[in-house]
C-alpha cells in the first residue's frame, strides 16, 4: 500500500502543514498526520480534496457527525458519511459502549441500516435493529443474521409492526 501512495504521490513531498493542498492531502494519505492534525483539517482546511482525505482517515465519530451535518462539500460528507458507517460497525479499536453511545446519538437511517446490517457485535446490531422500521430489512436480519436472538428479535419487531399496521 505504501508503495501505490508513493507512486501516486511521486514529485508532491507530503507535508501537512504545505501551502499547497496537494501536499497536505498527500501527507493525510500517507499516515503522517496524528487525530489533532486530522480533526483541524476535515474542520477547517479551504480544499475539500484534503478535507475529504482527512475524513477518511478520522477515528472521532462526534466530529464525522460534525462534518455529516455541516460541510458543503458532496465529496467531504461523503466521505464523513463512509467513515463514519465503518467506525460504528466496528471497523477500528473504539469500544463497544463508545459505538452504542454514538449510534444512539446518530439519527442517519442509512447509516443505522448499515450498522444493523453488519456491525462486529450482535448488541451493537441489536440496537441498530431496533430503530428500524423498513420491512425488507427487518425481513433480511430475520432470515440471514448470523445471530439466532437477533434473527428471533427481528422477525418479532416485523411481526409487531406489521400488527400495527393491519390495526388502523
């Protein structure tokens, strides 16, 4: 991986704190800046290329929900949005009550679809689960999750909703 960095990198010296965006972002991509520098840049830096790379890269869920809800840039939240899926999912060392905290606090119906789907710990997709309200996805956590509980507690929400809706 360093390496496909380097070449793509070939003639722009990283360098965070460059005048020019593509050294800062090449900087970003190659891993030489630490979460401080990171949260500055996503927050703050004038070239959405770098604060894009900088979301990439960010491990603080409270300041992607930030960027989620306040940039302007398509790419950035984007970007914001695919990070921040993968931390709450469990991909990186944040603890499981820091996860379920932030996913509590996140109010995105993709991204707790996302979680619901394919998050590391069953409790984790639990919650998630039971914050959904569409059908089909209820109905694929019922037939498919690797969980026999959660499969168990899904297929009773759907029931449940399904009640509701045949009541009125």
């Amino acid at each position: 991986m360093k390496r496909w960095l380097a070449k793509r990198h070939r003639g722009v010296r990283p360098d965070v704190y460059a005048d020019e965006p593509d050294q800062r972002r090449a900087a970003v991509e190659v891993g030489q800046c630490g979460e401080s520098v990171l949260r500055r840049l996503v927050s703050r830096d004038a070239d959405a290329r770098v604060r894009a790379a900088a979301a990439r890269r960010l491990q603080d869920p409270v300041m992607l929900r930030r960027v989620i809800e306040s940039d302007t840039d398509v790419q950035v939240v984007a970007s914001a949005r695919s990070r921040y899926r993968q931390l709450l999912a469990g991909g990186d060392a944040l603890s499981l009550d820091y996860r379920l905290a932030a996913l509590a606090a996140c109010r995105d119906g993709q991204i707790i679809a996302h979680v619901a789907r394919s998050a590391r710990e069953p409790a984790l997709r639990r919650a998630a689960m039971e914050r959904v309200d569409d059908h089909r996805l209820l109905a694929e956590i019922a037939e498919h999750d690797d969980d026999r509980d959660l499969r168990r507690a899904a297929a009773g929400r759907l029931a449940a909703i399904r009640g509701k809706g045949q009541r009125r």
